[in-house]
C-alpha cells in the first residue's frame, strides 16, 4: 500500500485512519502487506524509533537524479512501514502546504515519492499487487506500465486505486510535465492532459486495474457531472471496474466502553458515564450544565463540502431552539470568523474552538446527543460511526458514506439508527433538529434510538474481508463480483 498519510505516522484526516486500520485488520487476517509513506519532518520528530533500511535510490526527476533514501519501522506485529526521504520534499511543517496554501512543488514531492514507492517494490522483491490512494499516489498504475523496464518485477502485478475524495484530483500546469520523465503521447485526451493541465488522478483512473470509492453510494455519485468533478465520463468508461468498499471504523480507538481521553467511560445498557462526559463537555465550553436539554456537536473541516453554508442560513432559526452546540473544526477564514461570531452572539448556547484537537474530538463525542453532518457531498465519512458508538445519535445529509451508514429513525417500528435528510436546505436542517429534540424529550423512543445506535457495528473486520476478496480476484484474473463487495 502506498499512502501520503498513514495513521499514526502522520494524518490530515481520514485517509490516514482507513490506511492504517485496512493495513493491521489485513495482517491480522493473514494477508501479507506492506505500507510505504513519505517520511515527514513530524513523523520523524514524533517517532524516534524509525532506523535507517539501508537502502538508496536514484530517482528520475526530469532531467536530475535525486537521491531517495529508505527508513523502516514498523506500525504493528509483521506490518513493515517504509518511509522515503529525498531532497527536503518532506522536510517541511505541513504535509500538503501552509495556512496560506498548498506547496508549489507538490506535483514534484508526489511524483517523487511515487516513482521511490515503485522502485522500493522493485528492489524488496515482486509485489501481488500495489494499493495506491487518492491523487498524490495515483500516477504508481501508469508509471508502473509507462517505465516497464524500470520494474520488470512489477508488470505481472495488479494495480488498485482507492478514491477517497474525486474534488482533489491533483491538477498542475503543463510546465510540471517534464517532471514525470513520460513520453508526449501521455499528455493528451486520452491519458493525464485535463483542458491544458496535467490530472494526476485521472491518469490512475485509467490505468489502474481496479478503482475503489469509499462507499457504494459513493461509487455510484463519482459517475455523475454533479459529482464527479470532472472525471465522471473517465470513470464511466471504467464502470465494471469501479467498486463501492465502505469504509470501518478502529474500534480499538473510538469505543467509549475504553476511551481513555473521556472522564468515565460507558457501555450500554449503562450510560452513566455518558451524563458525566456531557457535563464535562459543557464545563470546558462554559455553557450552562443543562443535563435535560440536547447538546448538538460538529467536528468539521470548515469548508463549504461539509455543508457549512446551511449552518450560516440557518443559524438565527437554530439559536431560537432549545438547544446547545459545539463546534471544533478549522478551515476556511470566512466560517472559522462566522462561528466565532456566532459564539459572542450565543455565549450560552454555542461552544467554538478553531483548530483540531484530536483528545477534545473524542470528548466530544462522548459528551454530545447529536452529532451534525450536513454534508453537500460525504465520500464516505467516519464520524457519523464513531458516534453511533458513542450514543451520539447522528443527524445527516443522505449522501455518499452518510446514506450508507445511517438508517431514518421510525419511532413508531423503534427501528433505524440516525436522522437523515435529503434536500440541501438549511430549513430542512432546522426540521431535523426539531425532530430531534421531540425524540429526545420522549426518554422511551430516545432509549430504543440509543439502542440501535450503540449496538452497530461498522468495524473494519467486514471492510478488509471485501478488500482481501477484491485483491485475490484482481491477482487471480476473477470477475470482480460486484455484489460481493462491502
């Protein structure tokens, strides 16, 4: 598996938790895998344990070799992680950039540590099969054919792409071209040329042997012009290739029967802790301890995917309700200045910090009733299960991975696990709280909600099961048995 980010060697967001959590449930099922990532200057600091492997390549960067050097640790029992070092690409604060944006020379770090990936597996010995992830390692299909001769132990592997977010597909000019050491033939219609720039992304969607998005109904929207960004005629022409494979959650770190970032930890049918941890939450937002009104959260992103323009529509209405919020999340300047705003304006009702703090997260969820995901578009999205595992009922926008995770609640059956909505409204928001706060006020249909929130089971026992079946029909040349897939 190639990856730009492996938890808990380095994250930005869920790619890092679907990798390492796919990677450890494969071993422990006996599949045999290895991970390659770059070797970040926070890794490193925040690692001490990593070694040198003694290995050393050069790598074509248009017209320069630049030297990749090999680390090694690893993240569990029979997990080998390399890391790849080369120039100062990794040497840096951010991952992918600064606050004030992405990193000129990202076309040039990805394409490095992609050409490093493939050469490492050239050197370790003959890979079944190379599992590359979003647009930074999505070039690894095509470079892999394109430079047959560079890896001759590769050709009779299979290639895999996972899609967890077709918006970032990794656009560059035409300048940055040259860097890929690939014939002109490449940089056309028909393979990376995307109206005059380069798409790293589309070229791993045509070439790969298999595509992977994190969702079925994902899957199924990434064809579409309104989903699609793009690319949805590229993976039109794919479609018996492109699979749903819902991603899992690590129950080993999100489970608030062992929390350890919680004040008391639960488990039903005894959710006492749950009353301590909501207390809790309201005293660090200092919000009034109201234990019988419902106390709202979003952990969030603040950009406009994650449908934080209904929350600006609809925010007078929201606050007219009694209720009380809290939001963590950082982003976009316009709506981390709108929810600080909205704090001063609602001292009591609305709890705001901005930035990512991965201990308040988890006593967030610990602490809350809902949990807001009123996403315009959600490829897969993890918060939603670990907060049905918390008892922090989730209120979401029936799209991508939230349409299938979450079930409308019907109290009159008892029967469903969350709050879902259709329209992309902030009026339809407002409704949906509404709902919730009426359910909440009936302790009888809210126990029989909690029930069914807190007993599914989204671990990633089932999702690696589809994964290790997709890999061994892509390596045995099988029909890729769509139906079969999580």
């Amino acid at each position: 598996m190639i990856s730009s980010e492996v938890y808990p060697l380095a994250k930005t967001g869920g790619l890092a938790d679907m990798v390492g959590a796919l990677a450890r449930t494969l071993v422990r099922s006996g599949t045999a895998v290895t991970l390659v990532t770059p070797a970040y200057q926070s890794t490193l600091a925040a690692f001490p344990e990593i070694r040198e492997a003694g290995i050393e390549f050069a790598i074509p960067i248009a017209q320069r070799q630049v030297t990749a050097r090999i680390l090694k640790t690893a993240l569990a029992e029979n997990l080998t992680v390399y890391l790849i070092q080369g120039a100062d690409y990794f040497a840096r604060d951010g991952l992918y950039g600064t606050p004030a944006g992405d990193y000129p020379d990202n076309a040039e770090r990805f394409a490095f540590f992609t050409k490093a990936a493939l050469a490492l597996a050239q050197e370790t010995g003959s890979w079944d099969l190379v599992h590359c992830h979003d647009w930074q390692t999505a070039l690894a299909p095509l470079l892999k054919q394109a430079h047959a001769s560079l890896y001759p132990g590769l050709q009779q592997s299979k290639t895999l792409l996972t899609i967890h977010n077709i918006a970032y597909q990794g656009i560059f000019p035409a300048s940055f071209w040259s860097l890929l050491n690939l014939e002109p033939r490449y940089f056309s219609p028909p393979y990376l040329e995307f109206f005059g720039w380069s798409n790293f992304l589309k070229g791993g969607s045509i070439f790969a042997d298999a595509i992977t998005a994190v969702s079925k109904k994902y899957a199924r929207e990434i064809r579409t012009p309104e989903y699609g960004y793009g690319l949805d005629g590229v993976i039109r022409t794919r479609d018996t290739r492109v699979l749903g494979i819902l991603n899992g959650v690590d129950y080993s770190e999100w489970n608030p029967a062992t929390d350890s970032h919680i004040k008391k930890n639960y488990q039903p049918p005894k959710l006492y802790g749950k009353r301590v941890c909501k207390s809790e939450l309201q005293k660090y937002f200092a919000l009034p301890l109201r234990s019988k009104i419902p106390l709202f959260a979003a952990i969030s992103r603040l950009v406009d995917q994650k449908g934080l323009d209904l929350f600006v529509e609809a925010a007078e209405d929201l606050f007219r309700l009694d209720l009380q919020l809290v939001v963590l999340g950082t982003g976009d300047a316009k709506y981390q200045d709108f929810f600080t705003d909205l704090a001063r304006q609602y001292p009591h009702k609305l709890g705001v910090k901005i930035g990512f703090d991965s201990d308040l997260a988890h006593k967030i969820e610990a602490g809350a009733d809902f949990f807001l995901m009123p996403s315009k578009f959600e490829p897969c999205g993890l918060n939603q299960m670990y907060s049905l595992k918390y008892g922090t009922i989730p209120i979401v926008r029936a799209t991508g991975g939230l349409e299938d995770t979450i079930e409308d609640f019907d109290p009159l059956l008892v029967a469903g696990n969350g709050l879902k909505f259709t329209a992309y409204s902030g009026a339809v928001l407002v409704e949906a709280v509404k709902r919730a706060i009426a359910i909440y006020s009936n302790r009888l249909i809210w126990s029989g909600l909690l029930k069914n929130a807190m007993t599914a089971d989204f671990s990633w026992d089932r999702s690696a099961a589809a994964y290790a079946r997709l890999y061994e029909n892509l390596i045995c040349d099988r029909p890729l048995a769509l139906d079969e897939t999580t």
